[in-house]
C-alpha cells in the first residue's frame, strides 16, 4: 500500500463530501462503530451566535495553566485545518492527522466534512488520553455533529442573527436550535437572560449559572471580550479551578482573527454577522481619535449581502471590497456593485494593495472584516 501523504490526504479530505439531510444518525452510527470514542471525554460543549470560539480558547488557558490535560475542537480554521485540533504543545502534527484521516475515509459512510473533522477530534482526543475536551460547536446546537456527546457542563454564548436560513428568522427560533446542547441534569452556563434558554434548561432540570459581574482582565481586545471572560471564569470556578490561576489565563489567551492587528495602523476581525460587527462597531468607536481616518475593507460569505454591513456602519461613505480568493467569499465586482446601488462609493483592493495603502498611509487604520475565510490571505503576509 503506498503512503498517503498530509497534502494527499488534505485534497481527499476536502474534496470528497457527503452533502445530505442534517441530522445526527451518520456521526453517531460512525461513533458506534469506532467503539464511541465521544463518551471517553470529559467534555465541555460550547454554543451560540458570537463569542464561543473566544470563551473556548479562555477556557482551554485556564485548564491547561491548571495542568489538566485539555484539548479543545474549535471550528473553522485560519490557516491549516490542524488549528482546529489544539494540544497543550500546539496542533495535531501531520502525521497523526494522516492516521486518523485515513481511518476515517476508509470507513466512511456518508459523513460530512464537518462529521470528519469532529470524529477526528473524538478519536484523536481518546487516543491521546485526553483529561478535558472542549467541544466548539459549528453553526447549530440540536444538530451539531458535537452534540452527541454528554458533557459536564454546557455553555450558551450570545445569541444574535445568523445562519437564519437554517436556524429560523427571529432570535427565539435561533435560541431554539441552541439550546439543544443543554442535557438533563447537566449544568449550564448562560450569557444572560433569556426565557427560552431558561425555559429549555429547567425542563431538563439542569442548573442555570449566570456570569457574575466581576472584574477581569484579558489580553483579547474589545468591550465584549470582557463578557466572554466573565463566562469562562465563571466555567473555571465551577470546574473548582483556583481564581489566580483563572485570572492569569486570562491574561495568556491566543486567538488570531479576533481584533488582532497585524501591523500598527492593519487590524483583521472575523466579524461576519450583525453581532460581531456590532462590537467591531463600538471597538472603532473608541479607536477613532487615535488615527487620521479609519478604512473599511471588507468581503462577506457568499450568500451575504452589502446590507449587512452598511446597515451597522451607517456613518461610513467611501467602502473598500476585498478581491479574495478564499474559500466561498462574493464575487468583489459584484460586492462593489452592491454597496453603489445603497449610494456608498466601493473600490475594489487585493489584500497585498490594503498593505501597501497602509504603508502609505502610517496615520490612518485599515480595517479588515466581513468573513473569516479571506483571512489567511492576510495572516500569511
């Protein structure tokens, strides 16, 4: 048999997908299979709109300053899909990423990519004699391919407008996929008041916790942030970890894409939904006396319209669409076409010619948002 390479084994993995129904029979019955590596774990399952990868990577800090054995599954990746099977050390090597892909695809029975990845993170996390796991979930709660599992304690980020097409139109309907993630008995933390949350958890009898309206301090930038950090000291306290330890993790968190500046005067965020761009909103506020003028790059998922953006940044005239390559990004001519029939100005930049403004333009911020899948583009300059 000829061994597959890691470049081998990434174009199959990407390029073979089963598309069907989204329901949990094919992850489970794949789980069955491989002995249910899921019920090995001491899992953390994480949902919501906005916040979850950032409270999942606060969390992770303070198990691992802890000296627990954690791992965390975070969806989607900057870079290398590896980033989304993270190690106390760093990534899953290639290696080991070929082994289990391999076992995977030799066994698949209609499983999704997403289904690959999370059943990867399920036998990998066993393997390795994972303590604590922490599940992200993708884009839904009920039918995530994570929510198979039985965790010790659920957490449900904000809630905000997103992926409505298949999680309903208003904020009850999208809370009511969410909430699939809360199991009976099994405590759950909640961003804050909401009665179908509230509703859902007390029918499994499981104990609600809210954040407490402590002081923290963490390195990731942005208001919000201090909100997800109240959950995850919150998520550390209730896993009996000690508060000093807790504060200092907070202090440690690594989370590329989010409020991240890649140059003094290049800042980069994922934000691509009305929640996130909201709190970018509100984080350029604050940022605008310090620069002669800030510039908005941006590109959305296809799919997406202009409306979105120009909706939130109402105050914004002159606009610059991203030409990405990345994976599902809008056509940029037609993004621009877009923002002018909404009587805004569009140019068209690569993401080398936002560089090379920027290095023209020392004293003024150039903002870059609207999807997470154009960022490599960037992280890799």
């Amino acid at each position: 048999m000829i061994q597959k390479t890691y470049e081998d084994i990434l174009k199959e993995f990407f390029q073979t997908e089963y598309i069907g129904e989204y329901t949990l029979a094919n992850i489970q019955r794949a789980c069955d299979y491989f002995g249910n590596p899921q019920d090995s774990l001491k899992s953390i399952h994480i949902a919501g709109t906005n916040g979850k990868g950032s409270v999942s990577k606060m969390i992770f800090q303070i198990l691992k300053r802890s000296g627990k054995k954690v791992w965390v599954y975070t969806s989607p990746h900057n870079i290398d899909i590896r980033e989304r099977f993270e190690t106390q050390t760093w990534l899953i090597s290639e290696s080991d990423f070929v082994i289990y892909v391999t076992q995977i695809m030799e066994y698949d029975e209609k499983l999704s990519y997403y289904e690959r990845c999370t059943l990867l993170a399920f036998l990998y996390f066993r393997h390795i004699g994972c303590e604590y796991a922490i599940m992200e979930v993708g884009m839904w709660g009920r039918l995530d391919a994570t929510n198979i599992i039985t965790p010790i304690l659920s957490i449900i980020t904000s809630i905000s407008y997103d992926h409505m097409e298949f999680l309903g139109n208003t904020l009850e309907e999208i809370a009511g996929e969410k909430w699939g993630i809360i199991k009976p008995w099994i405590p759950v933390i909640l961003y804050g008041s909401n009665p179908t949350l509230e509703t859902m958890a007390n029918n499994q009898m499981s104990p609600i916790f809210f954040p407490k309206e402590r002081r923290v301090i963490t390195n990731l930038l942005g208001e919000h942030q201090i909100s997800n950090a109240r959950i995850a000291y919150e998520a550390g306290v209730l896993l009996w970890m000690r508060t000093e330890i807790i504060e200092e993790a907070l202090l440690e968190v690594n989370h590329p894409g989010r409020l991240q500046y890649l140059r003094p005067n290049i800042l980069i965020d994922w934000a691509h939904n009305e929640g996130g761009m909201k709190k970018l909103h509100i984080y350029l506020e604050w940022q605008k006396w310090k620069w002669d003028d800030i510039v908005y790059c941006f590109n959305l998922k296809s799919g997406k319209h202009a409306h979105l953006v120009l909706n939130i940044f109402t105050e914004v005239d002159s606009w610059y669409i991203v030409n990405s390559s990345g994976f599902r990004i809008c056509d940029a001519q037609w993004l621009s076409d877009e923002v002018e029939k909404l009587w805004k100005n569009a140019s068209i930049l690569t993401p080398e010619e936002v560089f090379m403004k920027a290095n023209k333009y020392p004293y003024s911020l150039f903002v870059v948002f609207g999807s997470l899948y154009m960022m490599r583009e960037f992280l890799e300059k």
